[in-house]
C-alpha cells in the first residue's frame, strides 16, 4: 500500500510554444498536470510509494491522464471511472518582462467534479499509509467535492495517518469567504499545513507584519503540527528568489534561499510539498524544508508540471552545486 495517498482533479495543459500569445497559437504543447497529482509524481521520484486518487471519463483523455500518473510509479488504483464528465483544460501563456505569463481554465463539468462521498473505500485506500495530502483546490472544483474531501481527511485521521493541505487558494474557483467557511472546520484534522502569506490574509484572515508571525499565528489558531510559509521574490518574470520556512516545536526552520531561472513555474509549490513530505516524513522538520526547497527550485528549470528531477540532484543543489555542466 502506498505510504503518500493523494486526492484531486487532473488537467491538460496546453501551451503556445516559443512564448506565442494565445491568440497567435497554431500549436500547443499538451502536458498533464494538477496540484495533488504533482504531488504524489514528486513523492514517488524521490523514492517513496505514492497513490493518487481521483475521477476520469472513460475515454481517451482519462487513460492519456492515468498513463502519464503510471509512467511516474504513481499507484492509479483507486481511480474512479465516469461515464459523463471531461478532463478539464487550462491554457498556458509563457510571458516574458513586462508581460506576466496567464491561465486560461476550461475546466467546467470534468468528471472529478462529480466525486462524491462514499465512492471511494477510504479504510482500504489508507491501509498502511502514513501521510494524506489534499489542497483546497479539490474541494473548490463542488459541493460534492468538498464533502469528499472532508470525508477523505477524516478516513485518514481515522487510520493513524497524519494530513497536510495547501490552502492553494484560486480565486477563479470561489470567493475568500465560501473558501473560509468551508476550509476552517478541516483545519482540525490537519497536521500539515502549507501556506503563503498571501492565500492566509485571503482564507483565513490573518494578516501580520512578516511570514514567521504569520506562521505563530496559524499554529496557534489551529494548533498544526507544522506550518510552512514558501516564499516567492519576484525579480522578474523569468527571474525569482525561492525560499521557505517552517514553524514546528515553537522554533523556525530555515531554507537556502535560491535565485531561480523561470523555464517554468507552474508545479513548484507542488513539488516544495512533495520534497517536504518525503524529507519529514524520513528525516524531519528541517530536512523537509531542505527537501521542498531545494526539489522545488529545480522544477522551475523544467518544463511541464512535473518535476523531473532526481533525489540526487536535490542533494547536490542543497550541497551547493553550481550550475557549470556535469561531465
């Protein structure tokens, strides 16, 4: 059984190569991507067993998503398959300075937004898991899908394993306000929390002068385990400075702060929660940060959502491996 479950919607990317505008696109490049499913793709590289739960159309789109889950090691077991519904779409448009890049969603009626409580054997899913990862994109996408999740963390809780969220708030999906009231009641169950300072003044009102008090603050509204604040400086659209913290134990926890090239960032704070979870989940607090940062970093080299790199890359960069070409 998988020690890393997952739950979420997964979607095409299609882009405009060469950093075509959209309404100059006579092509597109498709990639397969979703937060939770980054996620469990990340864990899975870095050498843990990972299982991602969702629901697919049956058709070729659906088993073009599952197989591209499979081709990473990721267990697709648990799968449910719909005979209504889609795979939801996202439009891709790289920029370059001054123009930021953009998204696009087409993303209505997918099939994962019908999931619905009790189509999915929680007990037997979580038999010998040790962590549950969901974002608050998933219970966004319905109704249906936010008591699912709430049914998910519960199961999970239930079955001795710990629960970490990203709040991953999208505006385009609900308001602050439908995101709190139905997000704050699942905080008790979580042990995990992933933030930045940002979505938590959006969802949860809390708002300080700088990321450790905004963390003091989350851990003692909602008493979590751990608290992680990812941090983004924006030098440009190509260029950003990556870095995060952890709060745990009543100490911080500090990363390497990276200056990263932007191939592309999309799935980069999906794969700081794939490298935390693998480094706590082995070593602990800090080597989770270490981890997530650094495995992170990486993802911003490569294209797609996916990340691509190696645990042994990860380990170099945190050693301080510079960029000149490996011979």
């Amino acid at each position: 059984m998988a020690q890393v479950v997952t739950l979420g919607e997964a979607m095409l990317r299609l882009s405009p190569p060469d950093y075509h505008r959209l309404e100059q696109a006579t092509s597109f490049d498709v990639k397969v991507g979703g937060g939770e499913l980054n996620v469990a793709v990340g864990v899975a590289r870095l050498g843990l067993d990972s299982a991602w739960v969702s629901k697919l159309p049956r058709n070729p789109l659906g088993r073009l998503v599952l197989n591209k889950a499979r081709e990473q090691g990721v267990d697709t077991s648990w799968i449910v398959w719909s005979d209504t519904g889609r795979v939801g779409i996202y439009f891709l448009e790289f920029g370059a300075n001054p123009r930021a890049s953009s998204v696009l969603y087409d993303r209505s009626s997918s099939a994962v937004s019908s999931l619905s409580p009790g189509e999915i054997d929680w007990c037997t899913v979580f038999q010998g898991c040790k962590l549950f990862h969901v974002s608050g994109i998933t219970p966004a996408l319905s109704k249906s899908c936010a008591e699912t999740t709430f049914e998910a963390i519960k199961a999970a809780k239930d079955a001795g394993a710990m629960v970490s969220y990203d709040v991953n708030y999208r505006k385009k999906l609900w308001t602050p306000e439908d995101a709190n009231a139905c997000q704050v009641p699942m905080m008790e169950y979580v042990d995990i929390l992933i933030t930045t300072e940002e979505d938590t003044g959006v969802v949860f009102g809390i708002r300080e002068n700088n990321y450790r008090d905004v963390a003091v603050k989350l851990h003692e509204r909602f008493g979590f385990r751990v608290v992680a604040v990812t941090l983004r400086e924006d030098l440009s659209v190509l260029r950003n400075n990556w870095s995060t913290l952890a709060y745990a134990n009543g100490q911080f926890y500090e990363s390497n702060k990276y200056e990263c090239e932007l191939i592309d960032r999309v799935g980069a704070g999906d794969s700081f929660t794939a490298g935390f979870i693998y480094g706590y989940l082995t070593e602990g607090v800090q080597k989770g940060v270490d981890f997530g940062t650094a495995f992170s970093a990486l993802k911003h080299s490569i294209p797609g959502d996916f990340n691509w790199a190696t645990k042994e890359e990860v380990e170099a960069l945190i050693k301080g491996a510079g960029s000149r070409i490996q011979r």
